[in-house]
C-alpha cells in the first residue's frame, strides 16, 4: 500500500494522542501565551497533527487557525513580513464575527445597567 505524503484530518500514523494534548494545553488557559513546537523526521506527520488541531478548534468563533508555509521565502525578512501580513489578513478577515460577539456583549451590559437603573 501507497500513501501520499499530504497532510490530512484522518490520523493514519497514530498521531491523534498528540493533537488531543496540544488542543486539550491550549483550551486550558487559552489566556496564557503558548508556544508549541512538533518536531519530527520527514513523513512523521507534523502537518496532520496540525491539521487534527485545527479540526479539533471548527466552529470555535474564538479560535483563530492561521497557517504559514515559511518553506516559500528566501529570506528571512521575506518571511517575517509574509508571517505578520498573514496575521493580520487573518484577524481582519475574522473581525466581523469578533465585532458581532463585541457588540452583543455591550448591548448584553447596557441591558443590565437598564435593569438596575430600573429597580
């Protein structure tokens, strides 16, 4: 049998025990800053466990997935500038639903203070 060397959701090389504890660390304290590393030899299944966290975050408005393929630039500058744009292209691409959730938090506090001002 012949695989394709692509990353995937579907854990075929037993590596769903280390998605489950990354995902499981980040939910955690999702307020403390994290950094993660996995490391492992070609074919190891590094981008699938990547893949298995971000499917263990779908449909979690407050998490943000953003993925960079620094393999793609030469330099160094290159990538810092492509890894800060990324982030920021991400965030405002996901800003209208965090400006929904913003907005139906402060009507949720301007409802309160109408019913404490009303007692």
């Amino acid at each position: 049998m012949i695989l394709t060397d692509n990353e995937t959701q579907v854990d075929l090389l037993n590596n769903e025990a280390i998605a489950t504890t990354i995902i499981g660390l980040l939910r955690e304290k999702p307020d403390h800053p994290v950094t993660i590393g996995v490391h492992g030899d070609w074919g190891a299944g590094k981008s699938s466990v990547l893949e298995m966290i971000e499917a263990g975050f779908a449909g979690d408005d407050d998490v943000l997935c953003l993925k960079f393929n620094g393999w793609r630039f030469q330099g160094f500058e290159d990538a810092k500038i492509a890894l800060i744009e990324g982030i920021v292209t991400g965030l405002v691409e996901k800003r209208p639903a965090m400006t929904k959730a913003a907005g139906a938090v402060k009507d949720d506090r301007r409802a309160r203070r109408r019913s404490v001002r009303q007692r």
